[in-house]
C-alpha cells in the first residue's frame, strides 16, 4: 500500500506530488510442456491465467503555502490505496483530504492524522450483504449501497469530531487534564473537504468552506458546497438550534465564525455542526481533474478559473512551465530536487502563485488529480 501525506508544520511552502510510473507490459506467452510417446506424439500446453491488472495509482500534486499569514493552520492528508472495502467490490479507494484550521493548526493537524485511519475503519465495517444495500448497478450511474457510504462518511466526521471535543493541545484528554491548553482548544477547529476517488465514482465529504470542484470537458462542476452562516439553510438551522447570526466582518454565527460547519470549536456547540453534506458523482471520460483546496484559494478564485489553469497545465497547453514560475522565492525548494515533479504539482503550484498574485490573506492549501491517468 502506497502512502503519502502533508501539510501542516511551520514551513512557508511545501511541495509534493507523485508520478505514476507505471508501464503497460507486454504479455509473454506461457511455457509449454511437450510429452512423446513411442508411437504417438502429443503436447500439452500449460497456461497461466493472466491476473488482472490493478487499477493505476492517481496521479496528483499538492502545495500549501502560509502566505500572508504568520502561522500555517492548513493541513493536507493524501492516502493512495487507503484500503479495498467490501461496500467498493473489494477495489481501492483513494483519499484526498484539505483541513483549513482556525484559532490554531490543532485540531487541522489532528484531522491529517486520523480521519482517514477513522474512515478506513468505517468503510472495511460495511455490511454489504444486507438487502437493499446494493443500490446501483458496477459501473453504473449510482454508486452501489450509497447510504453505506454516506453512513460511514457520516460516522465518520462525527468520531473525529469526538476525538477533538475530548482532547487537549498536549493530546491528552482534556477531562483529565490541567494545562493551559484546555481553554485554547475550545476555540480552535477545521473545516473538512474529503474526496474518495474509486475506479468509477467520485464521493466529495464537506464541512466548512473549503471546496472540492470537478474540471469536466473545461466546465467546473463543484462537489461540495460551502457552509455560510448566512446560508438559507444553515441560518434556518442555526436559528433552530437557538444559535444567532450577527453580521460583523461578514455573517458570522454569535458574530464569532464565519462557517457555519466545523470540526471542533466547542465554544459553539450546538450551533455549529460536523455533520458534512456529501455528493456522489459518476466519472466520466471527460473528467479532466479534480481540485480541493481551503478558501485561500477559492476567496479569490473562481472555480471556472482554478479549473482553466488546472486543466492547461495538465493538458501542456498552458504557458505555465518550470522556466516562467521560477522566482526568488521558490529557489530553496528547487534546489531539494522536488521542484515541480509533474504537471499536477505545476497546476498546485501555479493556482498558489495565482492566489497569492491575488491578495489572498489567508493560507493556501491545493490540491490537483489528474482524472485522466487515475
């Protein structure tokens, strides 16, 4: 099983991107074993089954940048070929995760290193057996036993949110202890954007504004949606649970956050929910890529642009090559030899400078899928 992950820590850029390399072999025809007798001859031919090919790795690129912004509160998680769960006939799914903290990187850093492990666990517990469970056809245009999925996508967000509620800054149970970090984490929180990517479906998880949009035949489809306070639905929900909006700065909940879904942030309970809204989408052959990233980026990006520029780079019909996206502050991570290592890297990269050309003020997290070598 191939693993990589990133994000988080206090470096200014962190760069990282894989290359799948793997070729097509030819197929060498089996040896055969040839028997005489006396009077008669005859062979015997002994064939090997071929065994089916895995499906290919994805291929992706990733870049998080603090930006203007002292303190790098992003975190990314990547985990390729998380698991083979029964509810996915037994096929690999791959997990791609942007966490966008607020009031610190705790608990964001808290979701890189666990929420795929908790999703793992629900996913390989499925029951796949039991009727009606199967609610689509392979391959076709529903995914099979969607409320398995959503059941434990769900589950999911809401462990990892007891994890958090029940921790510390130092880790420990915050019933259990004494430090000062205790009051620092009931402030602290994370949006979450999770994409599963199958051989056939693409399962988005949001919570929080941070975003995963689709490049499709270079349309931009977004997958999830944002969580607003002033949202007509979260503010009926809000209001519901005895919560306020007050607009301050913008619409924010008891005029202190300006999402109205999170991980974490206890001080806010029960106004603001971890529950993730969830979308299934069937792949096509005109997917081009997939692009998640926290709202440094989209705040001053569109999704039709993000997925122009993802989609140039990709297609090498972009102007954005090594040579123009050179500059004096990208030379340290040039000279690691980890500069750009494919073109989903260079889409990460360029979207970054983008949003940065832009003013963004907040960190920048990003990170691209190549559909069509996935």
């Amino acid at each position: 099983m191939s693993a990589r992950e990133s994000g988080g820590g206090n470096s200014n850029f962190t760069v990282e991107g894989n290359q799948n390399l793997a070729e097509e072999e030819g197929s060498n025809p089996a040896p055969s074993a040839t028997s005489s007798g006396d009077d008669t001859e005859s062979s015997l031919s002994i064939l090997t089954a071929p065994s089916e090919a895995p499906p290919p790795e994805p291929v992706f690129g990733m870049m998080t940048v603090s930006g203007r912004m002292q303190e790098m509160e992003d975190a990314v998680s990547v985990q390729t070929n998380l698991c083979r769960p029964e509810i996915n006939r037994g096929l690999p799914v791959h997990f791609f995760g942007v966490y966008d903290g607020h009031g610190g990187s705790h608990v964001a850093n808290l979701c890189r290193e666990m929420m795929h492990l908790i999703l793992e666990q629900e996913l390989m517990s499925v029951d796949n057996t039991q009727e009606g469970a199967h609610g689509g056809e392979p391959g076709g245009k529903e995914i099979e036993n969607k409320e398995g999925w959503t059941r434990a996508l769900k589950r999911c967000f809401q462990r990892m949110d007891e994890v958090v509620l029940n921790s510390c800054l130092c880790r420990n149970d915050w019933r259990q202890c004494s430090c000062r970090g205790i009051m620092e984490v009931e402030m602290t929180g994370t949006t979450a954007v999770v994409a599963i990517i199958t051989t056939d479906h693409i399962v988005v998880a949001n919570c929080g504004d941070s975003r995963g949009v689709l490049c499709r035949e270079g349309t931009a489809i977004p997958l999830s949606f944002d969580h607003k306070p002033d949202r007509s639905d979260e503010l009926a929900r809000i209001k519901s649970s005895g919560g306020r909006v007050i607009i301050m700065n913008g619409a924010r909940v008891e005029g202190m956050l300006g999402m109205s879904r999170a991980i974490g942030d206890r001080y806010l309970k029960p106004f603001i929910t971890s529950e993730p809204e969830i979308t299934f989408t069937k792949r096509e052959a005109g997917d081009e890529c997939l692009i998640l990233a926290s709202d440094g980026l989209w705040d001053v990006l569109p999704n039709e642009v993000a997925c122009g520029v993802a989609s140039g780079c990709l297609r090498r019909e972009s102007h954005a090559t090594t040579e123009n996206l050179k500059s004096e502050d990208w030379k340290e991570s040039e000279s690691t030899g980890q500069f750009y290592p494919n073109h989903t890297t260079q889409a990460a990269a360029l979207l970054t400078r983008l949003a940065l050309g832009r003013q963004s003020l907040d960190n920048i997290s990003v990170v691209v899928v190549d559909l069509q070598r996935s």
